[in-house]
C-alpha cells in the first residue's frame, strides 16, 4: 500500500512528497499525515516548530509592549549610600533550577545583612529610599527566602554574611523570583541593610537602613 511505497523511493523524493502532504494537510485538516517512516525526528522536530508559529507571534506583540522576552541573566552593580562603603554586585542566572542569585559584595561592617529586590529601579535618594519597598508583584507578607510562595516577597532574599574583612558571598538559587515577563526584576533595584533581616517583622524583616542600593539590568551577551 502507500506506505510500503514510501519506503521505498529516496529521501530526497520522501521529503519532497512530505513537504506537499504537508501543505495538503494544512488545506484539509480532516485528512491525517500520512507515511510518518518517512519523516526522520530532526524532521518531525521542524513540523513542530512550525506549528508553533502562532505562540511566537503572540509572544513578540507583548515584547513590543514592553516585557522582556527570555532574559537568560541579570545584573546589579551596588554603590555605597551616603556615609557607607558597601559596594559589590548581585547576579541573577536562569538555570534548569530556578534563578541563580550570586552575590559579592565589600565594605560591609561584619555580620549579617539583609539583602532584597526593591520595588523602584531608583538609588538616587542619598539613603536609597528612592528605592521604595521590598518588591511584592503577588501582595504577599515579608518572609525568609525558603518561605512558601504566599509567605515571603518576590524580593525577599534572607541575608548575607560578612566576615571580619568586610566582605560577603552569597549564593542560592531561587523559584520565586522572574528574569521575564509580568513579575520582571528588570528595571527594580536590589539593597543591602546595615541590619540583619529578621524574617518576621511586616513589612520588611526590621533589616535597618539603606547601605548599599544597585539597579538590575539585562546582562548584555
Ligand atoms: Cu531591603
Ligand atoms: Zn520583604
């Protein structure tokens, strides 16, 4: 039957009839796609791809809008506030994990300090307060990092710990947190506290003033 037949001419002349079979489906959805043997994966792939068309154009009319379209990494390069001499920079990579959030900063008194994504992209006020509140897209209470996602802010990063040298890492990889789309960190600002973030107190963990304040920006490739 067709089938057999198919198997039998060259690829060449299988693709050719493939790409026709294609474009006659496409006229008459009732018919099904016939000699699937004929098509190898990387081929089937392709017919994948193009069947996904539809999405990509509704994805790149909300670029146009203004959302960030698959940022693969962000960065915040930090200066001190006044009076302070805390400086460093906060990474955000995409992973199969979630967000990678790295962290290196110096010029920190030791100990712990909290550190989140604020709302507004503005370090300008000499104590950062341009910044405004802890970023909250989901109208969440503060909470720790590893808090349920209704427990805790989209900003809400926890602390980071500086030794006697006045420097401090931090690294963890968050599922909260987007590089993308509606709830972007694109455009907000990431702050360091003189204060260790306590996790409890509403509405931003009692973390102290303002040291160090960076606005997140695409990573440019
Ligand atoms: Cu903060
Ligand atoms: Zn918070």
């Amino acid at each position: 039957m067709m089938k057999k037949r198919f198997l039998r001419i060259p690829i060449r002349t299988g693709i050719f009839l493939l790409a026709i079979s294609l474009i006659l489906s496409a006229c008459r959805e009732e018919e099904t796609i016939p000699p699937v043997p004929v098509a190898n994966s990387e081929q089937a792939g392709q017919v994948a791809t193009a069947e996904k068309s539809q999405p990509q154009a509704a994805r790149s009319e909300s670029a146009a809008k203004g959302e960030q379209k698959d940022v693969e990494q962000t960065v915040a390069r930090l200066e001190p506030t006044e009076g302070n001499e805390a400086r460093g920079e906060v990474m955000f990579t995409r992973t199969n994990e979630g967000i990678r959030v790295t962290a290196q900063i110096q010029g920190l008194p030791p100990g712990r300090h909290g550190i989140h994504v604020h709302e507004k992209g503005d370090c300008s006020a000499p104590d950062a307060s341009s910044a405004g509140g802890h970023y909250n897209p989901d109208g969440t209470p503060h909470g720790a990092p590893g808090n349920p996602p209704d427990q805790r802010h989209a900003g809400d990063l926890g602390n980071l710990e500086s030794g006697e040298n006045g420097t401090a890492k931090y690294e963890r990889v968050d599922t909260i947190i987007q590089l993308s789309g509606e709830n972007s960190i694109v455009g907000k600002a990431v702050v360091i506290h003189a204060g260790e973030d306590d996790f409890q107190s509403q509405p931003s963990g009692d973390a102290g003033p303002r040291m160090a304040c960076g606005v997140i920006e695409a990573a440019k490739k």
